[in-house]
C-alpha cells in the first residue's frame, strides 16, 4: 500500500512539473538562454588565468 500512494505521490508531482515548465514561451526561452550565456561567458580574469596556466 505505502509502494502505491508513493507511487500516485511521485507521478502527481511529475505532472505537476510538466505542466509548469510547459508554460514558457519561446520568446521568453530565448531571453533566459540569452541572459544564462551572458552569465558562463568567462571573464576578464577566468581569461587572465587560461593564458597563465598554458
């Protein structure tokens, strides 16, 4: 019994996060991989120290 409300738990909330993660559009994808680049794109510094270290 305790397998089967387990079970319904975890599916609900799978459902659950689909069904929010569906929501976003295109163009906002966009702006947020946009923004997410911007963020890993290395720095000045991070750059400084890939010359040092090779």
């Amino acid at each position: 019994m305790r397998r089967i409300y387990f079970f319904i738990f975890v599916t609900i909330i799978f459902l659950y996060s689909q069904a929010i993660f569906s929501q976003e559009t295109d163009e906002v994808s966009a702006e947020m991989m946009k923004v997410w680049m911007e963020y890993m794109t290395p720095g000045p510094m991070h750059e400084m120290m890939a010359k040092k270290c090779w």
